[in-house]
C-alpha cells in the first residue's frame, strides 16, 4: 500500500506542475513569471486551463484518499488493490479532461469516487 500512496504523491506533483510546463511548452509562460511573484496573470490557453481544473479536481480528491490510504497501512487493511484502481481512474480521468472528452470522463471520476466509498467501507 506504501507504493501505491508514493506513486500517488508523485502523480500528484507532476498534476501539480502541468498547467506551468505545458503553459511554457507554448511559450504562453516564461522564467519571469514562473520565477516571479506572479502579481500579474498570464492569457491561459484551453490546455493550460484544463490541466489547472483538473489539478484542483485531484487536490479535492486527495483530501479523501490521504487519510483513507494512511488508515488502510495503520490498520493493515486490504485496500491496496481499491487504491491502484483509484490511481489508475486518476490517471485516465487527466487524460481525458486534457483531451477534452466529457462524458466518460465523468463515468471515471464517479469510478474513482467509488473506489474511495470501497475504501472507507473496507476500514470499518
């Protein structure tokens, strides 16, 4: 289950700084504003705007499976099996909001909550 939670924490970092690199990829953001106070905002793309929804849709849903992943490894619990699949509906649901398909992107966002539902369950 530890690997799963480090591969999370790291999916989560690389989410975290997507809106920044693909902002810089289309030369839309360079070193002053990522080096700087960021007072002034930046014109963000579609791709760029999406990738920051989707980072604030994966802070929202970190904040339930955190706990419930530190709780499955506290109490030994068989939740690691819920948890990759919870990463992986992660994972397919950036992939889809980036390229922009909706309606199964909602189908794997209520996959992943009810992996989180699954895991909660398996901990009482």
């Amino acid at each position: 289950m530890t690997d799963v939670l480090l591969a999370t924490l790291a999916f989560y970092l690389l989410q975290l700084m997507l809106p920044s690199l693909i902002a810089v990829a289309r030369g839309e953001a360079g070193a002053p504003f990522l080096l700087g106070g960021r007072d002034d905002d930046i014109e963000r793309s579609i791709p760029v705007r999406r990738a920051q929804r989707a980072s604030n849709n994966m802070i929202e849903s970190l904040i339930v499976f955190l706990p419930l992943a530190v709780l499955g490894i506290v109490s030994n619990a068989a939740i690691a099996e819920t948890a990759t699949i919870w990463l992986a509906l992660r994972i397919a649901y950036l992939i889809t909001y980036m390229t922009g398909v909706s309606y199964i992107r909602t189908f794997i966002w209520f996959g992943s909550v009810y992996c989180l539902g699954s895991m909660a369950y398996a901990l009482v």
